[in-house]
C-alpha cells in the first residue's frame, strides 16, 4: 500500500474519530463548558486566531480605558493622583501591552483565555492598591470602578477564567469595603451586593454566550462533516468509476477518455504522442498453471512495475482488460517511447515471478507494442490506438517476450527476446 493511501485512510480515520465525538458530545451534552480533550483543543485552536485578535484590540482599548480612569483620581482622591498615573501608565500599560506581545508570539489557545482575566485581576489589584494610598473620604465610593472592570473583562473571557476572576475581585472587594472609611455608613455594604448582581448577571450571560458558542461550533463541524462524508462519496464513486478494482491503476473506460483528451491538446500544441500496448505473454497458460488468484496476483505485480516505469505527470497506466495493458504518454518522441517499453519489458521479467507454464523462459513475460504520432488535421486517437496495438499484436505473433514497434512510416520492427539464450 502507498504512503499516498495510508495517508489518506489515516486522515479518513481521523476525521470519522473527530466526527465521533462530535455527535457523542452533541448527544450528552457540556453543562460544564468542557468538551472531551481532543475536542476541546480543536475548538480552542479554531477561534484562536479571531480570538486573538479580538483580544488584542480590546487590550490596547483596556489600557486606554485604564489610563482614563485617572480622571476619577483628580476628581475624587487627589491625594493619590501622582501615584495612580504611575501605576496606570508606567506599571499597567507595559505589562498589558508585553503580555499582548507575548500572546501573539507563543499562540498557545489556553493561556489567551487565562491571560485575559489576569489582565483584569492586574487591573483590579492596581485600582485597589490606588484607592488604598487615599486619605480622602470619597474613596469608598470609587469601589464601582471595580464593576467596570468586572464587565469588560468577563464580557471577553470565558466562562471558568471569567468565574476565577469574579471570586478574586468579590474577594478585593469584600477586603476594601472593611478597610476604607465609609462616612456614610451604607456605601461599603452597597457597592458590595452592587458587585455581586453584577458578578451573578455578568456570569450568568457569560455562561449562556459561552453555551451558544460552542453550540454553534458543534453545529458547524457537525455540517462540515456531513459534507465531507458526502464529497468523499463521491470521490470516491469516480475513482472506483476510473480505477480498475484489481490493479489499482485506470480501466478502460479512463484510458480511453484520457487518451481522447490527450490526444486533443497534443493537437492544439501540436506535441507528439505515444502508446504503448503490454500483453502478459501465455496468461491463461499461467492461470491454468497456477490458478486464478495466484494470477489476480501477478496481474497486480505487473501492474505496479508498469507504473514505477513511467512516473510523469502527463502518462497514465491502464488495464484494457484480461492480461492487457496500456501506457498512454504525451510529448513524447518516438526513441524515448521505445526506451520506455524496453524497461517495462526488462522491468517485468526482472520480477522473476515464476511461469511454470510458459513455452519459454520460466518467469512471467510480456509482449510489448509502441507507436508514436504527432496529431494532423483530420487524424485521430484511434489511429495511434490501432497502430501500438499493430505493433503489440507483432511482437506475440514472431513469438512473444519482445519489444515491436512502428515508426512513422507503417513499418514495424521487432527487437529480440530477453534472455533469448537462457530459453
């Protein structure tokens, strides 16, 4: 077997497994937003680069945003004001702007999601360090900052890193609504139940997007899959509808809409053609011989030395039918042709496949027809089909186990048998 084929039975294999898990998690369902592992990283990998990128913008506007919020500082705590640009603008902005730097280099799907909620739990533990360095009275009541960075951080993150950062920000909160001062007696306790409707609302849409994301995704592989079960259907169908299913190499049908074709551009390039015709010399003899699948088998063997002599991308290798072979090439002269069908010849009887039947030399041999042509107004395929098969029809008739061919005059000349003496 190819590695072609092995490589493609093992890309059908993996995409059947894929497709498995698909519907089995389809069917069970993910309450828990997880996705078996194989599965799971898949998904991750597929939203990666959008991701990424929506996650890079959002970062640059996060800084921005953060930077922004010195505004509040003058306003309300302008105690902290010169300490507050220094953590937004000299602590805050760099390590979010080198952890984009850093996500878009190493590309690892997980962490882009872990490194979105760090991001925020930075932010939240820089705003409560600012708030913290306040003496003013007006401190307790800029714990609503904290909410903006809640949503804006979970409106990207995902639902797990989404809750893990809720829990350390409920956490931050629960620890600066009992240290700050609180003048009014109610602010501590308001803002807090204030963050968490928020974490519980925030979390809870997060969930459902999340959900419907993945949802959607299964959906969509479950669609991709169908469609590529279907394509290679009928990939399928055609190459078993071209292929001969004993050989693996073209049948009839394909050989003689091949050489049509090529015979129509050798026309419009006016470039030269050639066929040539291989007989499995006394075949029934060997069948008779050795039966019927030891002959399935030789008829494989030679197919395969048929096709290792001739590799170009313009030549195609066919099974005419019974022990008949055709090799169909384009572009080709008349000497190049005949040094193909000596090789084949040579190629074949070098297999040493035993012949216990034949007349001749005791291995598996094959008569070999060539001719060549350049296309004329008014000629066609047939005629270059009639005379390799001329030629092939010579070479079984002065004996077998030879190479025949026919030049551009109508005359055919044979070359001796192979191993002549060992006969």
């Amino acid at each position: 077997m190819s590695a072609a084929v092995l490589q493609s039975e093992e890309a059908i294999s993996a995409e059947a497994g894929h497709a498995e898990r698909v519907e089995q998690t389809l069917t069970q369902g993910f309450p828990a937003l997880f996705f078996p592992p194989a599965l799971e990283a898949h998904f991750l990998s597929h939203a990666e680069s959008a991701r990424r990128r929506v996650i890079t913008e959002a970062g640059v506007a996060a800084v921005v945003l953060f930077a922004t919020m010195v505004m509040a500082d003058v306003l309300l705590t302008p105690d902290t004001v010169r300490f507050a640009l220094w953590m937004r603008l000299a602590v805050f902005a760099p390590v979010v702007l080198v952890g984009l730097v850093v996500l878009n280099a190493v590309r690892i799907p997980w962490l882009t999601e872990w490194l979105i909620v760090l991001a925020g739990m930075f932010a939240v533990s820089l705003t409560a360090l600012i708030l913290l360095q306040s003496q003013g009275r007006w401190a307790i009541a800029r714990l609503v900052e904290i909410n903006i960075i809640v949503v804006y951080t979970c409106t990207l993150a995902r639902f797990w890193p989404a809750l893990a950062l809720c829990a350390f920000t409920f956490v931050v909160q629960l620890g600066l609504a009992s240290t700050l001062p609180d003048f009014t007696g109610v602010l501590a306790l308001n803002t807090t139940l204030l963050l968490l409707a928020i974490i519980v609302f925030t979390l809870y849409g997060n969930y459902t997007l999340e959900r419907d994301e993945r949802l959607a995704y299964l959906l969509a592989q479950r669609e991709q899959a169908l469609q590529d079960a279907l394509q290679m259907s009928h990939e399928q169908l055609a190459r078993m509808a071209r292929t001969d299913a004993l050989t693996e190499v073209a049948n009839r049908r394909h050989a003689e809409d091949f050489l049509s074709q090529s015979w129509a551009h050798a026309q419009q390039r006016q470039s030269s053609m050639a066929l040539v015709m291989i007989d499995i010399d006394h075949f029934k003899r060997y069948n008779d011989h050795h039966g019927h699948l030891s002959g399935d088998r030789c008829l494989q063997a030679v197919a395969r030395a048929l096709s290792a002599c001739s590799r170009r991308a313009g030549d195609l290798v066919a099974r005419l039918g019974g022990e008949e072979f055709v090799l169909i090439m384009s572009d080709i002269d008349h000497a190049s042709a005949l040094a193909v069908a000596q090789r084949i010849q040579a190629s074949v009887q070098a297999l040493a496949w035993p012949h216990a039947g034949s007349p001749g030399l005791p291995v598996v041999t094959v008569s070999v027809g060539v001719a060549s042509m350049r296309p004329r107004p008014g000629s066609d395929a047939m005629q270059l089909l009639k005379r390799a098969d001329d030629a092939l029809y010579a070479a079984k008739a002065q004996g077998r186990n030879r190479v025949c061919e026919m030049d551009g005059h109508g005359v055919i000349r044979c070359a001796p048998p192979l191993g002549e003496d060992a006969a």
